[in-house]
C-alpha cells in the first residue's frame, strides 16, 4: 500500500500513533454545513493539521461519532484532548484538538519520562513501504540486511518530513526492524518490517493509559 498524501503539505505520511490526523468523509455529517470541505479529506500530518482553522470542528465531530454510534463514553475533557471509554472492552482514546485519535491502551507500557509527559510503548507491528524509488528501497533493505535495524527518524528523513513529526524525543529509540519472514516479501519497490516505536503522552493523560484487552 502506498503511503497517503497529506492533504496539507502534499508529502507521504507514515501513520504511527500519535502523529497523524484521519479526516474520514464519513465524519461529514457531524460537521456544521459551512465546514464541509472535501478539500480536507485524508490523512494528514497532525502538525500540518494543527494550521487547520476547522480542527475544532473535526474534533467535535469525530467526538459525536465515538459517542452516538460506536458507544464510547466521555471520561474527562482536557487540554490535550477529550478522553473516552468504551465499556464493554476497557478501551480509552483520547482525541486530540486537532484530531488525532490516539488509542490509550499501551501494550509495552511507559518506557520513559520526557519533558511534560512520557514515552509509551507498542508492541511492534508489521510495516510496509512502498516508495516508487527503487534506490531509496534497495538502500533500507541494505541496511536493514546488515544492521538489523533502521532508526525511524531516518525514514522520516528520507520520505522528506522530518519538519512535520511530532515529539521527536520519544522516537530517538523507535525502529524498522529487520524480520526474516517479512524480509521473504520484499519488492524492489517494497520493504515490510516491524515498527518498534514510542509515542509521546502528556502528563494529564498518563492517569487514563491502560493496557489492552482481548476484545470478546
Ligand atoms: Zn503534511
């Protein structure tokens, strides 16, 4: 799968926790008639998302989603974003003013403290590029042949959007890692690995962070 366009900036954007905004056009119906602009629909750099005049709408809107239709529960409304809950499976989220949804259910826990917050973990999932340049792809099945490991900031750098992540110092130790039966798919427009990386939450939310449950 190719990576989306940010509808802002026009680069590819590397959706991991935290640093990206999903405007789905279902949401439009919960938005105000005169902010309905199609011209927003996509996936977005939260930080190219944070300039958006409308975020305030697409937060209230994918809000009314959560709540009228799939059951979650407001829990608390903060500064870095309203905290929700469902239920039935213990899940928390938190949506953020500039619409990110961010899952609070952290598998590997927190990991460190960084200024105004902490770095949690996920657990690694798989990953997978597909970059039309082929040098850019030979060179990261290179690296990650030999050295096992390719920092995240790295492929950051080399989609060009380094300027857009977020919170930086929870991924100094956030990686594409070499896997032997992933490795048995690549193309040479494609490299899949597994992404281990951290995500910055802030220290109002570190009360609601929560480890998952086996969904019934
Ligand atoms: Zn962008």
């Amino acid at each position: 799968m190719n990576l989306d366009l940010c509808p802002g900036c026009g680069r590819p954007v590397l959706g991991i926790g935290g640093q990206f905004s999903m405007l789905d056009s279902y949401y439009t119906s919960y938005l105000p008639e005169a902010s309905r602009d199609a011209n927003l629909f996509g996936c977005w750099h939260a930080a190219c998302f944070h300039k958006e005049p409308l975020r305030g709408n697409w937060q209230q809107a994918i809000l009314s989603n959560y709540t009228e239709v799939r059951g979650y529960e407001v829990v608390a409304e903060l500064d870095s974003g309203v905290v929700l809950f469902l239920p039935q499976h213990g899940e928390r989220v938190v949506v953020s003013p500039d619409a990110v949804v961010l899952d609070l259910s952290f598998d590997g826990g927190i990991q460190r403290r960084v200024p105004g917050g902490v770095v949690c973990r996920t657990l690694p999932s798989e990953c997978s590029l597909q970059l039309d340049d082929e040098a850019v792809v030979a060179r990261l099945q290179e690296q990650l042949r030999t050295q096992k490991k390719v920092p995240l900031m790295q492929i950051f750098e080399l989609l060009g959007t380094a300027d857009c992540v977020l919170h930086p110092e929870a991924l100094t130790d956030s990686y594409f890692v070499w896997h032997k039966g992933l490795a048995r798919l690549w193309e040479k427009q494609w490299v899949t690995a597994n992404l281990d990386y951290g995500v910055f939450v802030p220290e109002e939310l570190e009360p609601y962070l929560t480890r998952r449950k086996p969904r019934a």
